[in-house]
C-alpha cells in the first residue's frame, strides 16, 4: 500500500510513501479519497485539473489535502486516482480522477473538518520519499 | 499502555485531582502545566501526547497561570482535547488552534414533561422522525440554503437570526452562553470558501462524536439546583444534543491558521507545534481572526437553534401537542471550543484576559454577573455528555473554577481508544442490537460511526464529572441516561 492510517486518539493521521515527490503527494491524497468515500464505490469517469500553491512544501501537502476535501465537501466530487504533473517545493499541479457524489451509490467514510499541521511531515529517506499528515476528524 | 516515558514521570500530585509538570520538564515553557485527574486515570488514561501538547501549549507567548488540562484530556492537534489556556490582552497570544476547527462546538439540553413510560412506547417512530428531521453524517444538507445576506446575517446575529425565522423563541436565547450571540462578529473578516462550505449545512448534526439523544433523567443529586433548571426528577425525558459550526467554522480555522503560519516570524514566535501558531491578540491576524470566529460562533448558535426548532417539531408530530404543552424548554447550550475576552482575577489584580478552551465547558460558579438571572443563584450549568452506552450529565459551575481553571470544566468523557481501534475492537459485534438489548434504540448511517462511538472507546464520564466536582470546579446536578440516539 502505498498509504496506511495512523492511529490517534481523537483523529486519524496518514503515512504515505512514494519512489518521487510527485508519488508520495499522488499516494497521500489516495489515502484521503479513500478515507472520505469507499474508492471500490468511485468511478472514474470525470478528470479534474487541481493546482495548489503554498510558501514551502509541508504547507503544500496541507493545502493539497485541504483542496481535495473541501471538493468533496463543497462541489461534491469524489475522487479515487490522482497523477501530479508537476511539482515543485511550492506549486503543484495534478489530474485527479473520479466522479460527482451519488449518495446512493457511494459509500462514504469519515468526514474530515480540516488537515492539520499537528506532527506534520514531507521527507525524503534511503527509498524515497515519505509524508505524515493527521486530519481532523 | 506504557506508563515509562517523558511527562508522565516528571509531574507532581499537588493534591487528590490534581497534577503539576513543572517548567523545568521542557526548554521554553513560560508557565507550568496542570492536569486534573485521579490517580487511577493519570495511571491508566492520560497520554503522554497530551501531556506533551499540555507542555507546547505552555510555550505560547503572554499565557498566564497555568497550561491547564482538564481530566478528560486527550491527545489533539496543537492543544490538547481538554486544554485550557489564557493569554495576556494586549500582550498575549491568540491561537486559532487553541479554539480547534469546530469553533462553538457546544452541547444543548432541552426538557420535556414526558416520562420515560409515555416515550418508551413511541420511541422507535420518534427516533426515526428525529433521524429525519436533523439530517446527520458525512455530506448531509440542511432544509435551509443561505443566501449570502442571510449568511451575514447568520453571522452577526446568531440564534437570534434563527428566532427571527420562527426557530424558537427569546426565552431560548435567554438560556443559551452569550445569549447566542457574540459581539464583534465582522463577516468581512470570512472569505468565500468558508461561505461555501456552510451554505447548505445550517440544521445539521455533521459526523464524528456529533449526536442527538432522548434521555431520561437517572439520577438527581442537587434538587434546589434541578428544580431551578425544570429537572422535576427520574424518569423525566429530556433532549440533549451535541454539534457546532460545521464546516464554515472548519475551513475559517484552517484559512486563519495558514494566514498566521506565515506571519510567525514578523512576531518573532516560534513555536514547537505549527498547529499551535498564533498571534498576538491586537495585531491585525489576531483581530481579525477573532472576528471571523465569533462569526462561526454565531454560526454554530444559529445552527443549535435550527436543530432545537426540529426536535420540538419532531415531538409535536410524535405526541401530537405543541411544544409548550409538552414543556420543552431549553435548559442551556454551552460551548466547549472557543476563545473568550473574560475579565479574571490574577494575582489579586483584576485583568483581561484570553481564555481558549479547547475541548473545555465555562462553568461560571454561582453569582456570577455572565451567568443568566434565572441560573445565577445556583451557578451556570455545564453539559457533559457521556458515551451513547452509558450516561450525561448535567452540572452547574462550582465555587472553585475561577480560582483554579478560568471558571472551566470538562467537556464530555474523552476517548480513550482511536477510531481504528475501536472499529477493531468491535468488529462482528451488532452494536446496534447489543444498545437495543439494553433498551436504547440507536440510528446512524452505518456500523462503523456506531463502533467509533461505543462505550468502549470512552473513558467513564461518572469518573471525569468526580474529579471536576472533587476539584471544585463544577457541582454535579443530574445523571441523565440514554433512551435513543443518533450518531452522525
């Protein structure tokens, strides 16, 4: 799994890994989707352009979460699968796939009120790279 | 749970409930911390995250007294749940942080005449008329869209932008913490996304630990004090629900706390948790944030008297009488996640000082000029609910909570277990039928926000509301006991 959950008392966190930048950004925002909606439930039919700008790249991974989850909240688009474009310490650029909610098909998870910056961590180690984020749930 | 490492070893028994980490524990700790427990919960229950968070928490520039925690505090983001803080005004800090994303996330009882044998009858048909007039779970809309004057109205205005509507009535706001409204509240200070985020989510519950329950009394322990607050005594029903901002106060936290990362270093604060960024209190992010929470703050008032409006409804429908005649008078409607200017006593001088409580009731003891006139003789009530298994309680504020945590208490019982542990935990057990088993029908979307919920994942409330009452710091009032409930 390119993501699993960590455990927190009152919240959830994610531990997501990637060979590249663009993949460790692709996996963590994989482990949101699926957190917010079963993904065996989404399909992909509907592409969606996401760009996201942040001072530095810890705030980049927030806001990029943030984004994902404020589409779910506000436009009501489910995504499932997403491939960064491009990347830098403060831009991204990425295609996400998915579809409008249909809450007679989708199962839905938890529903996250925000991305915290709480422990929160974006490095490269021996085999890549790594991110940990804890949502609030 | 390992009970070897860091904090948990360098704290003090001041007295029975109460506990010290001295500033020496960690390098930039401007005060102590203080925790409020038992014995047996400092070895069982509480975190070392949380003690952790306590001492970050302690770190924040102009915090007087105490970095204080309450008894039922646990491992949070920034502050932990359960923390209670209070900076110097003008020289102190306000962190949105230290309010949490839920601002006005807070509790509502209601009354009724009914006996537990009049609703147990009809209480699956009035579950489910709840169940569909306050829509609940991830995605839920309200019945009510906001336009955007109706939305700076709902943030200027709060509960009463709902009584206006025909959502209650005055006498409600006379029994609700600010009368349901804080003043200061400038919707300019909201940008688009917020408005966005809670345009269709005013009447809702949300998700999460957010519930709606029929109960009945248990137990009362003051009767002077429940008779003040129509609390006639066991067997009585009573509505007690539990639900904030949604997400306009949800992405109003989150826009303030990436504006004021950026601003730490022109205030030359640092800080140990990004979380836990903040600014001081009259600076133009500190101003500013503080009126864009109180317009979520007015929000979650507007949205605890849309759902107050529902639940009569609900019961006029069911018992086919109006409300009045059923006796359904609010009792009170607390906060438990806010940042308050509050005037207190420090070091026998009056200050003004800012009081976050996150994840903490204001329990105000008796006399106090805050509390309304028709509580003031026996204090302001504070609402702890428990866990849907088991029982809430209803207190008043105690004649030590000034003097010892800034006129606060506890807030509920606190988690014990994560949400994945808990599902874990109660994996292939019908949760639902073991409540009804027990004679508690239960409603949600699904297994798992019951399983995430269940008595299992919760420290005992009975033990919190001791240690709090121990502490002077609330007297307890009334047990109150589930009969239905509906998880979000």
């Amino acid at each position: 799994m390119p993501y699993k959950y960590l455990e927190h008392t009152a919240d959830t966190g994610i531990i997501a890994n990637g060979r590249s930048l663009a993949e460790v950004f692709e996996s963590a925002a994989e482990g949101l989707a699926a957190l917010l909606c079963e993904p065996d439930t989404v399909k992909e039919t509907t592409s969606r352009e996401i760009t996201v700008s942040a001072p530095e790249l810890e705030a980049l991974m927030v806001d990029w979460l943030a984004e994902i989850n404020y589409q779910f909240e506000v436009d009501r688009f489910a995504y499932r699968r997403f491939k960064v474009n491009r990347i830098t310490e403060t831009e991204l650029r990425a295609t996400g796939q998915g579809e409008p909610i249909d809450p007679k098909r989708h199962r839905f998870g938890e529903q996250v009120k925000a991305v915290t910056y709480h422990q929160l961590e974006v490095k490269r180690g021996a085999d890549g790279w790594s991110a940990r984020v804890i949502l609030d749930i | 749970m390992a009970r070897t490492t860091g904090a948990i070893r360098a704290l003090k028994q001041i007295d029975e409930t109460l506990w010290e980490l001295p500033t020496s524990y960690k390098q930039g700790m401007r005060v102590p911390g203080r925790v409020f427990a038992s014995e047996r919960m400092m070895r069982e229950a509480v975190e070392d995250q949380a003690l952790e968070q306590m001492a970050n928490v302690a770190q924040l520039p102009g915090i007087v007294g105490y970095s204080l925690a309450m008894p039922d505090i646990h491992w949070g983001y920034g502050f932990p749940i359960g923390g209670v803080a209070a900076t110097r005004v003008p020289d102190g800090v306000i962190s949105p942080g230290g309010v949490g994303f839920d601002i006005n996330c807070g509790v509502r009882l209601v009354r009724t005449d009914l006996t537990e044998e009049e609703v147990r009858p009809r209480l699956e048909t009035l579950i489910s008329k709840l169940y569909a007039n306050v829509p609940s779970g991830v995605g839920s809309e309200g019945m009510i869209r906001l336009s955007a004057r109706d939305a700076d109205e709902v943030m200027r205005r709060g509960a009463s932008w709902a009584v206006a509507r025909g959502y209650g009535v005055d006498e409600d706001l006379e029994v609700t913490e600010e009368r349901g409204c804080m003043a200061d509240a400038d919707p300019d200070t909201v940008g688009e996304r917020p408005r966005k985020r809670g345009a269709e989510q005013i009447g809702t519950l949300g998700s999460g630990n957010h519930f709606l329950e029929v109960q009945a009394v248990d137990q009362v322990f003051e009767s002077k004090a429940a008779d003040a607050m129509g609390i006639t005594g066991r067997g009585q029903v009573v509505v007690m629900f539990h639900c904030g901002s949604r997400g306009f106060g949800h992405q109003i936290c989150e826009d303030y706390v990436r504006e004021i990362s950026g601003m730490l270093p022109g205030y030359g604060i640092s800080l140990p948790d990004r979380q836990l960024a903040c600014a001081p209190v009259k600076s133009p992010e500190g101003r500013n944030y503080l009126r864009a929470m109180r317009c979520a703050a007015n929000f979650a008032w507007a949205n605890r008297q849309t759902i107050l409006h529902a639940t009569r409804e609900s019961f006029e429908r069911e018992f086919g009488r109006s409300w009045r005649q059923l006796g359904m008078h609010q009792v009170y409607d607390v906060s438990h996640n806010m940042a308050k200017i509050e005037e207190h006593e420090v070091e026998g001088k009056k200050s003004t000082l800012c009081v976050h409580r996150k994840g903490a009731t204001r329990s105000f003891p008796p006399g106090h000029e805050d509390i309304p006139e028709r509580y003031r003789a026996i204090g302001q009530p504070v609402l702890i609910p428990g866990d849907m298994g088991r029982y809430s309680f209803l207190c008043v504020g105690g004649p030590d909570a000034l003097e010892k945590s800034w006129g606060s208490a506890c807030h509920g019982a606190g988690r014990v277990q994560s949400r994945a542990a808990a599902r874990r935990h109660l994996k292939g057990r019908d949760i639902r039928a073991e409540l009804a088993s027990r004679g508690i029908v239960a409603k949600s979307r699904g297994w798992a926000s019951l399983a995430e919920e269940a008595t299992e994942a919760y420290k005992d409330v009975e033990e919190v509301v001791r240690v709090c009452e121990r502490a002077g710091l609330v007297r307890n009032v009334a047990r109150l006991r589930p009969l239905g409930v509906i998880t979000g």
